[in-house]
C-alpha cells in the first residue's frame, strides 16, 4: 500500500512537471505576439519643458550676470546682532517649519515604499496539511489519510520593469520628495522674512513710542507754564484750553502706541514660537543699518534660486513620471514567481536531500479590453503635466512681480523718505518761528499749535517711511529667494 500511494505521488509529480513545462514553451511561444501587439501602444512623449515667460531684467534695471552670486544667506544679510538672534529662536521653536519638516520625512518615506516596488519581495513558509479522502474517491476503496509538509523560500509576482513603469513612478516620488523638501526650504524663507518684518514693526512703534512720550512731557511742561501765567493772568482761557487739547492728543497717542507695542510683541512671538525679550534699541531705524543692500543689476533668471519655483519644477518632473508610468501600462507585465524548498509526506523526511522541491512560474499579462480605464489614466496623467507647466511658469510669473513690486517700493520710499526730512525740517522751522510770533503778540497761539501738531506728524511719518523702506529691503530679499541655497540643512543634493 505504501509503494502504491509513493508511485501515485511520484506519478501526480510527473505529470505536473510535464504540464509546467508545456505552459512555460506556450508562453515563451506566445511572447513574440504580445510583444508586437505591444508595439502598437504609444511611444512615450519627450520631457515636457517650461518656459521663462518673463523679460530679462526686471522695470528698471540692466541685467547683470554676476550679481546672481551675491545674495548671501540671512546670517550675513541681516547686521542687528538681535534681530539675527530672535530668527534663531524662530527657527528653532517654529510649529510650522516643525509641520514642514514632517512632511518631508513622509515623502522620504513614500519614496522609500515606491523605491521598494522594484525589488522582490522574499518570504519563508513552512506549511502542514493533513487531509482525509473519503472512499468513494479514494482509488483502493478505503479512506486514506495523507501528510503534506512544505518548507521553502521564495517570492512571488516580482514584475520584470521591462518598460520603465516602476522606475516612472519611483521618479515621480523622488520628484514629490524632492518637491516637499524645497517647500519646507521656502516656509523657511517666508519665516524669516516675516520675523524680520515683525521686529522692524517693533522697533518701529518702539521709536515713534519714544518721540510720542517726548513730546507728552514737552506738551506737559507747556500746561504747566500756562497754567501758571493764567493765573497771573498773563495769559487767556482760551490759550490754556488750547494746550491742555494738545496735551489730551499727545495722551492719547502714547496710548495708542503702547497697544500697538503690545500686540506686535505677540505676533513675533507667535512667529518665534517661544517668548521673545529684545534688548532697548539704543538707535532709532534710520540711524544703524539693519540689513545689506541687495546687489544691483539682478538677472531675472535669479528667481531659479526661490525654492517655491524649485518646488514647482519638482512637481513638474514628477507629473511627467506619471505620464511615463501610464504610458508603459499598455505594454505587457512580465512577472516572475519562484520558490525553493522541501515537500515531503513526513515531517521527519522534511529535510533529507531527496526531498527538495522547487517551483518556477513566469508569467505574462497583456492589456487586451480594459473599457478605455488606461487611455483615460494616461489623459488624466498628460493633463495634470500641462497643469504643472502651468501652474511652473505662473510661479515664475508671481516670483518676477514680487521683485518688480519690491524694487518700485525701494524707488518709492526713498523719495518719500527724502521729502519727508525736507519737509520735518520746514515743519520744526515754523514752529519755532510761529512761538517768536506769539512770544511778539503778532499771531495767536493757534498758529503754534497747528506747527506742533504738524512737526509731530511728520517725525512719526519719517519713522514709518524709514521702517516700510527696510521691509521693503527685506522683502526683495525674500523674493530674490532670501539665500535658501545657503540655509543649512537644505542642500538638495544631500537627499539623493
């Protein structure tokens, strides 16, 4: 009875060696009319390539080539010790660039799952079966019981990248990895411009605080004295009313300020991410400069350097890759199965030399009716590529503006700047020639009020204009791409 079942196993064996053999002949017969019917599928397009749909130079300026080295990481464009100081604590504190930075190790990780597509994936098994056949189908007439023992190693439906499918999409998640990282560059970029605009705004309402506060006390010692010469009756109601108006004002607008004060205080903190304390400016905004002056002549070609158009190009790349990937799914798959190993009907036997087994499949998958599905991914795939050029070339277009804008701002304040001095120094003459006049009785006090009213507006328009000419300082800096080759921890090279 033994001899009998080993013969049947021997046989059953024999035969499904012979039929493995006559499927693998028939595929390899058959691969030479998959392989033309494949020829038949698209041809993959060339890389798809964006333009520089803007001018040269920006409105204003001669190209200069050379001035694509000169922008310096923002350690070296900000001069204020201090101000250098809070973009550290920023950078280290900040929840955004905390989010950013998780999502690039997300995309690294996608990438790495993607990358893993292309290798097989290898698994031991070790399997038992004991199984009853009953005797109307048994062969002897009896039930026979049967062991079946397998221990082996090997990996299953490995494709075979003939075509390109695998690795298009294993550079279309580097692209997206790639992408996520120049975005977190570019979040870094607009941290630091916007703590920086943050602490300009303090310095600047900390300025205007302290002329406000000077001119309370001149405005108080005034009330004072006219208080006094009223009750020597050398002056009139009228008169003391009226410095008593302008005393309110100056009240009023230190208060004003220290509310300003306090809430600009918050937003930098909340852009610090922690608590920030800034040392007493000892020098007001126009006396000490707190950032370079960007280098003259800028190319337009410089905006390469913004890692938010480097981010577009990454998903230019990427959505290419994709098209690949579509286009290589009309040609056949080419799989491979194979495991080695022992079978044996004992588990004693298991591993003797005469009981390995091994198995070979190879197999062949050819889109022949699909109801359109890969035509209209590969239309999805070829439409979202035209979207990224798109929306490429639009973030060139926004990047060039944002200098354009930033450039007429610097040409814009300065003038505004210089004829705001020009006219705080008329404003500070006629109020000093407006006191001879009511010191001499030939014009109302009146007329000294309005010349104050008019020299502390303009001191508190000079601050202001002096502030807004260096954010605009800054945010042509920004737009130029605030030295995001040089921020630490960002070289693209790096992550390949």
């Amino acid at each position: 009875m033994i001899e009998q079942k080993q013969m049947d196993q021997i046989t059953k064996q024999s035969l499904a060696h012979r039929q493995s053999r006559r499927r693998l002949r028939a595929a390899m017969a058959a691969l030479p009319v998959c392989l033309s019917l494949a020829a038949c599928a698209p041809l993959p397009r060339a890389t798809p390539t964006a333009g520089f749909p803007v001018p040269a130079a920006y409105p204003g300026q001669a190209s200069d080539a050379t001035a694509a080295a000169a922008q310096p990481g923002w350690q070296d464009f900000f001069l204020d010790p201090e101000l250098r100081r809070v973009i550290g604590v920023a950078l280290e504190n900040s929840r955004e660039l905390r989010t950013a930075a998780l999502r690039v190790q997300e995309a690294a990780a996608a990438y790495g799952i993607q990358r893993a597509e292309q290798l097989p994936v290898v698994n031991g098994s070790l399997q038992a079966t004991r199984a009853l056949v009953p005797p109307a189908q048994s062969f002897i007439g009896r039930p026979i019981m049967g062991n079946q023992f397998q221990a082996g190693i090997g990996f299953s439906q490995w494709e075979l990248d003939v075509w390109g499918r695998l690795r298009s999409l294993n550079e279309s998640a580097l692209a997206s990895w790639l992408s996520s990282d120049e975005a977190r560059r570019s979040i870094t970029v607009s941290l630091i411009a916007q703590v920086a605009d943050a602490y300009l705004g303090l310095r600047e309402i900390d300025e205007r605080l302290a002329l406000a506060r000077r001119t309370r006390e001149l405005r108080d010692e005034t009330v004072r004295i006219f208080r006094r010469r009223y009750q020597l009756g050398a002056a009139s109601r009228l008169n003391l009313t009226q410095v008593e108006l302008l005393q309110q004002q100056a009240i009023a607008q230190v208060a004003q300020l220290e509310q300003a004060r306090a809430q600009q205080g918050a937003v930098l903190d909340l852009l610090a991410g922690a608590p920030v304390t800034l040392a007493p400016a000892l020098d007001g905004l126009g006396t000490v400069p707190l950032a370079r002056e960007p280098a003259t002549g800028l190319p337009s070609d410089l905006l390469l350097e913004r890692a938010d158009i480097a981010a577009a190009e990454q998903q230019l790349r990427a959505a290419h890759a994709n098209v690949q990937a579509a286009r290589a799914a009309f040609f056949p798959r080419i799989a491979l199965t194979a495991t080695a190993g022992a079978a044996s009907t004992s588990l004693n036997e298991l591993f003797n030399d005469d009981s390995r087994a091994w198995n070979f499949a190879p197999s062949l998958a050819l889109p022949i009716f699909n109801g359109g599905r890969l035509k209209g991914q590969l239309s999805v795939a070829q439409l979202r590529s035209e979207e990224a050029v798109a929306q490429y070339e639009r973030a060139i277009q926004g990047a060039f503006r944002d200098v354009a804008d930033a450039l007429a701002a610097r040409r814009g304040l300065a003038a505004q700047a210089e004829a705001t001095r020009a006219t705080l120094v008329l404003q500070a003459e006629r109020a000093r020639l407006a006191q001879l006049r009511y010191e001499s009785g030939a014009a109302a006090y009146l007329e000294v009020l309005d010349a104050e009213r008019e020299r502390f507006g303009a001191e508190q328009q000079l601050v202001q204009l002096r502030r807004q000419q260096l954010s605009a300082q800054v945010a042509l800096y920004r737009a130029l791409g605030g030295g995001a080759r040089r921020l630490p921890g960002t070289d693209a090279g790096a992550i390949r």
